[in-house]
C-alpha cells in the first residue's frame, strides 16, 4: 500500500479552488462579495473574453493595511471572523478566507490597494499561489483586483468552461443579483470594453429593477413590508401578469446575500398558487432579514445554499403574507390597446454624484448623463419621452406643463410654464401641474364586491364563450368556462373545510390494486382521502374497494382520477397536507364545468356572476387562468380617436 504523506501547499490550494472558483463568475462573486464587506460604495466589474482572460473589480473601500497584505493570500486568512462561535452570527458576505487564495493558486493575480490614512499604497503580483513581486505605488484609496488567464495552470479544468459568451452571461447575471443585493452600493458592470449596466447607489430598489428589468416591470410591482417573530420581508411582488416559465425572475436575499432557496422559492409561489397556471412563476424581489443565529449559510463554498431554524413556521408566514397582499389586490388585467404614458412618480431620484472606476472617469461621464437622462424622462413623460424625437418630446412636455427640455454639454434641465428651472441630476424633481403628479396607484378599487353586484349590467354573449359585461366606465369580458370552474371548485373545497363533503356510492365498488408503495402512501394520507369522501375497505392482497367518492367527481374516470393522485403523491410526497390532493381535484371540477362553445342563458350568466362575487378570489380558474379581463372606455375612445 503506498505511503501516507501530506500534499504540497501548491496542490492543497489547487484543490481548494477546485471548491471555490468554478468558473470566471465564481471569482467575481467572492471579489465583490470582499469589496461590498470592505465598506465599498461604488464597484466597478469589468471583463474581457467572458472573463476567462480578464478580470478587474475595483472599489473604493477601506483597502488593506500594507503589512497583511501577503496575509490576505494565505488560506484561511480572514478579518471576519475570529472563532467557530461566530459562524453563528455571520454578518459578513465572506468569512472563509479562501477566496483570494483559491484564485491566485489558478490564475495571474494582481492586487493594488490603499487605505485613506496611507500616503502609498500596495502591489502585490502573484501566479499560481506564488509571489512574483511586491512594491508600494500610488493608487487611489479602496481596492483593485486584476485576474488573468484564469486556469492557466490546470488546462483540464479551463478546457471544460463554456464559451465566452456564455461565461459573460453568468457574470451579467451575478452582477445584476449584487446589484439587487444592495441598492446602496453604486455597481457598474464592463464587457469587452462595453458598459452593459450601472445603477446609482442611491438606495432605490425601483430604479435597479428598472435598469435591469426595463421599464415595463417598475409599473407592475406590488411593495411587501411584512415583519413576524424576528422575520422581515421587504421589497416588492411582481402583478400576476409578470410572470415567466422558470424561475429566473425570482429574487431573494437574506441579511444581505443573494440565495437560490428552494424553501424561499416553494414558499413565495404557495402564496401565488391561486394566481398563476401551473408551471408559472412569478417575478419577485424580497429581502429577508432574520436572526443571523436561525441562519446557516457555512453549507457550501459558495453560501448560496442555506438552512434555516423553524423554517415550517416561516413557510406559512411567508406564503399567507404573499397570498393576503394578491388578494387585497384588483386583479382584472385591463387591456391595453395603445401604450400608455406613464404616471409621474415623485420620489428622489437624484443619482449620486459616484465615480464607479476611480481610474477611468472620463470613459463613464457621457453614458452616464445619458442613461439618467432615459430613466428620469421616461419617469416623467412615459416611454413615448425616451426616443429622441423632438415633436413627441414636446408634445408630452406640453401635456405635462414644461415647455422644453435641453440637453446639452452633459447637463439636462426642465423649463417649465412658471418659469422654474430645475437640474434633474442634481434635485428632485417635481412637475407644477398637480393634475399630473400622483403617487404610483398600481390597481384601482377591487370591483367584484356585494356592494357593487346591482351596477353589473349583462350585455351578452359572444363566441358561445365569453360573456360582455359593462361596469360604470368599463367594459368586462368573462370566461364562462375559467368563472364556473372556479365556482364549482371554490364550493368543493369550502364544504372539504366545512366537513360538509357528500359522497355518492359506488355500486358495484371500484376494485384497485395497490403497489406497495401505494399502499404506505394511502395509509398516511388516509385522513385526507376519508375528508374529501373516499371510502375504502380492503380487498385481499395489495387490493382495495372503493365504496365511495365525491359526489362532484362522481362518473368522471373515477379509477383514473384516484390513480393519478397515488403516482404524484408516490413521485413527490406531499409533506402532511392534501395540496397535490387539491389540484387533482381542480383538474376534476375543469371537467365538470360549463365548456367554451356553450350558449347560456342571461339568466344563466347572471346567476354565475352573482356566485363569482360570493368567492374570496374570483379572478382565477384554479389553474390560474384569468376569469375576467377588462377595457376601460378611455381606451376604447382612444381606438376610435375620439382622444389621443
């Protein structure tokens, strides 16, 4: 048997980074993660190649003291911690101290940095884990960190990394999510020589989703502020419209760190569950902050994996929180026949007067200017403003009570009818018309209520399939199918929680046979099955007779309806709560609904209209397709151009 030895430092670092630097993204994310923890305001990223070949993170943070700069390369070296107990409460984004070890075992590493109090600051070059030099230099105060030919030393690995392109993208998107993490925090991000994003750092969640997201987003957001036993949930929800078919547009941070939590994740969609159709998930930011002690973020090198404390108490606190602000929300989508100019928002807006690169200030000015000048006029006019053409300006500054707008030499100022003049860079900005300015009012007064029932005039039926229905100034489209589904499923699951469910009897009884794993999963969720009205005896070996089910399932494939509920709950498992029970019987109840392409009677109609206001949410079919959409009669009279 061969020799046990210990490995070479040289190896032991590699296999470390092996861990901790995956590919190019990974270095960005533990150099950031180090800037923001050094008290940076402002964080340039630039990369070429995807960042295989390049990559620069400076800051202007508090730098590192000239005699631990080697230390900073060490493994294991941190200023974050000092003992295991403070694994407990981390605050930090960082605290293993390998990140900057990790990198310099497998690449060319240069670091300038310099602390205010200091008249020089520090250079230091290694590669491949080893010093090649060390000089003072005059740099700026904060940090630089150049990476260069990441892998250089271990071709297997940089042989396996994807295209540039495609390693950039993963940087793109890092980058964004840092942004996000702290809206504080001027970001600004560089590819191949190009500046693809940068936020402010004035603290305005808002404005970082509209530089990231576009404008389209900021006018559908829902604010969360919700706290419970040590939890807090900041940030906003995206409308139910917002929505997408994986999970790229979920955003969640806690106590400051970006995380992909899949608890995080199934407990924000529970509270969208009524809202959305299966396989939809919705566009969210939120932050979380908690007891860092009921937090657990030592589960991997790259702390985006977490546990946390009494996360079943947290679960319902979050998914309700989410579920009770939907529902205090109008939910009939209003169609859009022309785009909309949007509505001033009067909060400050001011950027802040940041330099993101302190070595290349210059190259930033002209976008800068010119990208706050976008996202302040389309604040102002609406996205008709951001084009560069000069009648449509007018046009919506005349509307708006400002006679022009001059951009020139990098400076934008408003003029308007009273003669006030404001710099938009440098002030809040405030339009006179009070007609115009009003605080974002993302849904109107919820309209299906009791009280309201008497001012729903039926109009008619169109298609076999859709009801007209005229409400005071708007014009209501209905689905008969979505609206009867909801009801009858609404009816099943009030009388499930009442205990008011009737079964009807089978006769003969239905006979299945059981597998084993059917059997044990049959057996636990017994309660839930004997709730909702299935009745159930043994039947020899592996087999059972069904004597009874749901009076509303009743002559609909009984057999394959019951099978199909065992394979998911077999598949998935459902934890202790009928939930995959539920949305077996949703599918159920769509099958015994009035169908498209019926004719109804207006009595019929009405009678269905009068039972959709009965419901805590009828706006969505228990898949989440919308049940009622609507068109204002302004838009109606902007498509006959009877206003523009």
């Amino acid at each position: 048997m061969s020799k046990i030895q210990l490995l070479d430092s040289a190896t032991i670092d590699k296999i470390a980074a092996g861990e901790v630097v995956e590919r190019p993204s990974s270095v960005v994310k533990e150099l950031v993660e180090n800037a923001i923890d050094a008290g940076a305001t402002v964080v340039t990223v630039e990369i070429k190649d995807g960042g295989i070949s390049f990559i620069r993170v400076t800051d202007n943070g508090k730098g590192i003291p000239a005699e631990q700069v080697r230390d900073a390369f060490l493994r294991h070296a941190t200023s974050k911690i000092r003992t295991s107990e403070d694994l407990n409460k981390i605050q930090s984004l960082g605290f293993r101290g390998e990140a900057l070890s990790s990198i310099a075992a497998v690449a060319q590493v240069e670091m300038m940095t310099k602390q205010k109090e200091s008249l020089m600051g520090v250079q230091v070059c290694m590669e491949g884990g080893r010093e090649i030099s060390y000089s003072q230099v005059g740099v700026p105060d904060g940090t630089t960190i150049l990476v260069k030919n990441l892998f250089f030393n271990t071709p297997a690995r940089r042989k396996f990394l994807k295209t540039p392109a495609t390693e950039g993208s993963y940087i793109a998107d890092l980058c964004e999510h840092l942004a996000m993490s702290k809206p504080e925090v001027a970001f600004r991000f560089i590819a191949n020589n190009q500046v693809k994003f940068h936020t402010s750092g004035n603290g305005e969640l808002r404005e970082i989703v509209y530089r990231i997201f576009g404008k389209d987003f900021i006018r559908q957001l829902i604010p969360v502020d919700a706290e419970w036993n040590g939890l807090s949930i900041k940030g906003y929800l995206g409308k139910p419209t917002l929505n997408r078919s994986n999970r790229n547009f979920e955003n969640y941070f806690i106590n400051g760190r970006y995380v992909k939590s899949n608890f995080l994740y199934k407990a924000v969609e529970e509270g969208y569950k009524q809202y959305l159709m299966q396989h939809k998930f919705p566009f969210a930011v939120l932050y979380f902050t908690m007891d860092t002690e009921k937090v657990d973020v030592n589960v991997h090198p790259t702390k985006m994996d977490i546990r946390i404390t009494d996360s079943q108490c947290y679960f319902e606190f979050i998914s309700n929180t989410i579920s009770n602000i939907l529902k205090n929300q109008e939910m009939i989508p209003e169609m859009e026949l022309e785009k909309k100019t949007q509505e001033v928002i009067k909060s400050d807006i001011t950027p802040r007067n940041l330099v993101p690169e302190p070595f290349e200030q210059k190259r930033m000015e002209q976008y800068k200017v010119k990208e706050d000048f976008s996202y302040i006029t389309n604040r102002l006019f609406g996205e008709d403003c951001i084009e560069e053409n000069s009648t449509s300006m007018s046009s919506v500054a005349e509307n708006n009570k400002v006679t022009h707008i001059v951009h020139e030499n990098e400076n934008i100022s408003l003029h308007t009818k009273d003669n006030t003049n404001q710099n938009i860079l440098d002030a809040e900005v405030i339009i006179q018309n009070t007609d115009v300015i009003s605080q974002l009012n993302l849904f109107e007064e919820k309209i299906l209520k009791q009280e309201n029932k008497n001012k729903f005039e039926i109009l008619g039926q169109i298609f076999h399939t859709y009801w007209l229905v005229r409400y005071e100034d708007k014009l209501l489209f209905v689905d008969q199918h979505a609206a009867h589904e909801k009801i009858k499923f609404e009816k099943l699951m009030s009388s499930f929680k009442e205990k008011h469910i009737v079964s009807q009897s089978l006769q003969p009884p239905l006979i299945l046979h059981l597998t084993q794993k059917e059997e044990a999963v049959l057996e636990e969720f017994r309660t839930y099955f004997e709730a909702f009205g299935f009745v159930w005896e043994e039947f020899g070996s592996h087999s059972i007779a069904m004597r009874e089910m749901p009076l509303e399932l009743y002559g609909k494939s009984e057999k394959r309806f019951f099978e199909e509920i065992l394979d998911e709950l077999v598949e998935e498992g459902c934890k202790g709560t009928p939930e995959v029970v539920q949305e077996k019987i949703a599918s159920m109840a769509c099958k015994s609904a009035v169908k498209g392409n019926q004719n109804m009677t207006k009595y019929e109609m009405e009678d269905l209209l009068l039972q959709l206001f009965e419901l805590e949410n009828p706006y969505h079919c228990p898949h989440g397709r919308p049940t009622i959409i609507s068109m204002s009669k302004t838009e109606l009279e902007k498509k006959f151009k009877r206003i523009v």
